[in-house]
C-alpha cells in the first residue's frame, strides 16, 4: 500500500515518519486491560501496519498492563530499522483496571525500565510523560520534578526523546524549559478543537501534536455534517475525520488504533483522501475552539 506516503512525513525527533501511523491501546482486552480476545489476530495486525508501511507505533506499557508491549516484541522483533515507538509513562493501572496517576521518581524509573524489558530494546526512542492531574482533561499543575526525572534518564542513555502527553500550554511551556520535546499527544478531533492555538504554535517550532482520540476515542465521532461530507467525498465519516486531521496542520501525526485487519486497511486509506475547500469549511463548523 502507497497510500500512507501521499499524506507526507513529519519529523520525529531525529526520525521522519509518514504522518499516518498506529496507536497500540486497542491491542488489549476491554477497557485496555488484559489479554486481547484473539492473541494471534493482534500480532497479525501488528505485522500488517508494518507490511503497509507504516513506520510510527505509539503504545504504553500500562496497556494491559505489560500485554500490549509484549505483543509487540513478540510480532515485530527483529524491529525495521525505520521503525519508530513511542511510549508513555505517569500512569499505572490497579487491579480493576482503573487509571491511576505515577509520577514519583521510583514510579516512574521503574516504568522506563519496564517499557525497555517489555519492548525488548536497550533505548526507547522517545517518551511521553502523561499528566493525570486530571482523567478527564488537561488540568494545570506543574510536571517539572517528574519531566526532570525523565530528562536525567534522558542523559543517561535510556531514552533518546522526550515529549509530554495531556497537557496544558503552560506545561508544555514548563517541559521545554528543563529539556528539549518533540512531541505533544493530547485529545483532538475533529468536534473538540480546544488545542487549535497550541496546534499552531508547535507548527511554527517544528514539534509534532500526536492526537489521541482522533475518532472520538470509547464515544466515536458522531455528526449529521461528517456523515454528508462523507458521501460526497465517496469515503466513511471515520476516513473523513481522519482526513481532515491530516490536511488541519502538516505537524499532526496520526496514531488511529484497531485490532481489526478491515479497520486498519480503511485508516490508512484515509491518507489517501484529499478533502475539497468546501468540505473543509463544512466540517469546521463541526468543531468550536
């Protein structure tokens, strides 16, 4: 499949990645926690993404926990060369499942190493520190004593990037001043638009925004406007919302997630959908800032 590179690459820290890649979360049960339904169809993805070309793969050792990781070593290892993973840290998962916040210095050294032995490599190529002041948004508070941690780690060889997930603006501000990020990973899409500015704004530094929830994440996108720009564009409502994170800024990453061989094949088809002025105008009005 050629289709991924029509929507062009992006730097990633000292990597250029194609712009569509695969976000990892779904290979897990339910509720992203314990063994996936079908063990063998998760890995078979796994190497079907790569097949395709993608060579962008963001997952989390808190997937599963430990399980998402472990399928990936386990489909993909010997790693191509240009394939990059990007992982997260700050949170852990009890027993039921349940999101928890860990950002003490032990918490979070004990996650980078995890992610190291569940990935099965010496470095991780670039981490996310997630905040969780807040499950549900991004809420103000300051991350520097856990961002430094990272960026001792960082020095130390363990990590070669850093970046931050669920943030506000003043946190991003905040990582920026203790260590270089090259990758911001917050909620958006299409209707919730709320980091429009900060979009741009890491645009204008050359630093990737990775959305999650591009599709609306457990509560999928849904809207009468999305459903009609579809059939004039011949294409589904998930592949148009998609396309118009792509065409938004040239610094947004994709990472849609699925454990479905069908549902992989129609995201990255999304990559080659090319949304016209007037589908792009009807579409934002989907969204409020």
């Amino acid at each position: 499949m050629t289709g991924i590179k029509q929507a062009g690459t992006f730097q990633l820290g000292d990597r250029e990645v194609y712009r569509m890649g695969y976000g990892a979360m779904q290979l897990a049960g339910p509720g992203v926690f314990g063994e996936p339904k079908d063990p063998v169809m998760a890995k078979k993805v796994l190497q079907k993404a790569i097949t395709c070309g993608i060579n962008h793969i963001d997952t989390s050792d808190f997937y599963g926990p430990h399980i998402t990781n472990q399928l990936i070593a386990q489909a993909l290892k010997p790693y191509p060369s240009e394939l990059t993973l990007v992982t997260k840290i700050g949170a852990r998962r009890d027993d039921q499942g349940n999101w928890l916040p860990a950002f003490a210095k032990k918490e979070l050294i004990q996650a980078v190493h995890d992610n190291l032995q569940n990935l099965g490599v010496e470095q991780l190529e670039v981490v996310n520190l997630r905040a969780m002041f807040d499950a549900e948004k991004p809420a103000e508070g300051s991350i520097s004593e856990p961002f430094q941690v990272l960026s001792d780690l960082k020095k130390e060889g363990l990590i070669r990037h850093l970046g931050v997930s669920h943030v506000t603006y003043n946190q991003v501000q905040e990582a920026q001043s203790i260590d270089e990020i090259v990758c911001v990973q917050n909620c958006y899409n299409i209707a919730l638009r709320h980091d429009d500015a900060l979009i741009d704004k890491l645009a204008q530094e050359n630093i990737a925004y990775v959305p999650f929830f591009p599709l609306g994440g457990f509560t999928p996108l849904q809207s009468s406007t999305l459903d009609e720009v579809a059939k004039v564009e011949n294409a589904t409502p998930m592949q148009v919302a998609l396309a118009w994170l792509l065409q938004r800024s040239p610094n947004i990453l994709l990472i849609p997630g699925t454990s479905s061989m069908t549902h992989l094949h129609d995201n990255l088809a999304a990559s080659e959908l090319t949304l016209s002025s007037e589908s792009i105008a009807k579409l934002n009005q989907i969204g409020s800032s």
